[in-house]
C-alpha cells in the first residue's frame, strides 16, 4: 500500500515535470520560512508566542457565521465551541494592537463548508474576512479551493493528487502555499531515499514559482519526540521553502534549533 501511494506519487511528479518545466526561481513571498503553526488557538500561548519567535503562517480552524452579522467562532469541531473564543476576540483585535512585525499569513481552515458546494457561505467568508479591519502587514487567507474564494479571496489550496498542477500555476499571490497530508501519498519507513527525491522535486517545482510547500500529519505515528525531531529535520533538507508544522511548544523550540 505504501508503494502504491508512492508510485502515484512519482507519476505525478514525472507528469508535473514534463507539464510544468522549471521557471526562473521566484522570489520566495516572504523569504526562506520552516515554521507553520498549526490549530494555533490549542496552543497555551495562541498568536502570542508564534509572533514572538516570527512564525508567519498561523493557522485557525473556524465556523463560518451562518447570517451577515453573525460572529466567525473558532473551534474545529462545533461540539467544542466555547462562547467568546471568536476570531475577531482571538485574532484579529490583539493583531490590530500588536506592535508591527514581519508579515503574517492568518490562514483561516472553514470546517462548515460542504466539500463540493457551501459556495454562499465561502462567499460570506470572504465578505467578512475581507470587511476585518487588520493592520496592513497581516494577510488573511481561506483554505478552501473554490471558484468563490478564489473570486473572492486568496487561499491556500487543499493539496490533493488532482489539484496539484492547477495549484502550481495559479500566481503566487493568490496561492502562496501548496499543502497537503503527508500520509494521503508517503509512509516513514518506506524508501526514504526516493521519498525524499520527490518531495525535494516537489518543493523545487513550488520553489521555481514563488510558492511554499507544506505537509500535515508529517508527524502522526511518531513514538516518540526524537523520532519526530528527525522528521522535521530530514524535511528541512528538502528545501527553504518547506514548511513545517508544530503542534506544541516542545515541537517549536525544536524547530527553531533547526533554523
């Protein structure tokens, strides 16, 4: 199983080379960059602690609001809403009182949109996101791939097999970051060494456009935390433009040992 999800893997890398031909290297947006926080508001110190050690990919899960006046509520599941824990309370108000810092991509995850479909509701997402008042070097952005959104917003894309290439294409500036689930294509364990090449190739095709590339998951089934600070760090050697997401704060402090 774990050959079958590599070699769709390598198809696909093989497809996008031939497709997509390496570009002139883009200026990365935002610089060379490893740290990604990640359900950043289960953190013990949420937003504070990621502007402190100048991570610049935040991510928030979050409850579009269902009516223009509603309140976007942060939580990933709706069960485990908490009153109060808003994103306007959590986020965007201690930004607009933040002294300025390095740019911030606040990457917004909608648990409340239909896979295929939900296109009002991202529509009033990005009416509302687009309607926050945020300082200027904050940028806010939805993760879901819709023809809405990317009317409407920018957007990190979903990452999967099938919107690879569309992703790769779309500007920088609308798709910054190219993500997906590290266990939906690669097992640890397996041929590191061609697991490796191929992520290294994909990042490089992210590279050449001026993207990021990042995985979630990298780390589930770790059994312990030096088995994950190897995986960060064999990531790390993929490329500047690879990020990686930390959970904890032990997982931080061990990311930035690797910068």
């Amino acid at each position: 199983m774990h050959l079958v999800r590599f070699f769709k893997w390598r198809k696909l890398q093989i497809e996008v080379e031939k497709a997509h031909p390496l570009s002139p290297t883009v200026p990365l947006p935002w610089g060379p960059q490893i740290l990604w926080s990640h359900n950043d508001y289960l953190h013990l110190q949420p937003l504070t602690r990621a502007l402190a050690n100048n991570c610049m990919f935040v991510e928030v899960d979050g409850y579009v609001p269902r009516d223009a006046h509603g309140q976007f509520l942060v939580a990933h599941d709706y069960t485990t809403v908490q009153e109060g824990n808003t994103l306007d309370s959590l986020y965007l108000a201690p930004l607009r009182n933040a002294p300025p810092t390095r740019p911030l991509l606040l990457v917004i995850d909608p648990k409340n949109l239909a896979p295929c479909g939900g296109e009002k509701l991202v529509e009033r997402a990005a009416a509302h996101l687009g309607a926050a008042r945020v300082p200027a070097w904050v940028n806010i952005m939805l993760t879901h791939n819709s023809a809405a959104s990317r009317a409407r917003s920018a957007l990190v894309a979903d990452g999967r097999v099938d919107n690879w290439c569309s992703s790769l294409d779309a500007p920088a500036a609308l798709v910054p970051v190219i993500s997906g689930d590290f266990n939906s294509f690669f097992a640890w364990g397996d041929d590191e060494r061609g697991l490796l090449t191929t992520i290294r190739a994909m990042a490089l095709q992210a590279r050449s456009r001026g993207k990021y590339l990042r995985f979630w998951a990298m780390g589930s089934g770790a059994a312990t935390r030096e088995e994950w600070v190897r995986r960060a760090r064999t990531l790390r050697t993929c490329g500047d433009n690879v990020l990686i997401g930390y959970d904890t704060g032990w997982q931080l402090d061990a990311l930035l040992r690797l910068e």
